[in-house]
C-alpha cells in the first residue's frame, strides 16, 4: 500500500476505534475485544508508516 492509502486506513481506524469506544461507554458494544484488535490495527499500520517514512 503507497502511504497515502495507509494514512486513510489510518483514518477509518481511528474513527471505527472512536465509535467502539462510544458504544462501549453506553453499554451497546456486543463484544468488547474488537476494541483491543483496532487498536493493534492502528499500531500496525503506524509501524508500515514508520518504516516507509525511514526508508
């Protein structure tokens, strides 16, 4: 992926990760784990950023 596309996935992440919250607070989150898999999602993608950058 070219690093404009990481940084819209970056994008969307963030934002899924955001709603997850916020359905997590009015207790209408299912299940509470997908919170923990955006959140290593957003890592990895800010890792590829990184190492692209440093490349």
């Amino acid at each position: 992926m070219t690093p404009e596309e990481l940084d819209n996935k970056l994008k969307e992440l963030k934002g899924e990760l955001f709603n997850l919250r916020f359905q997590h607070a009015i207790n209408q989150l299912d299940n509470p784990h997908k919170i923990e898999a955006v959140k290593k999602d957003i890592a990895r993608v800010m890792t590829i950023l990184c190492e692209k950058k440093n490349a």
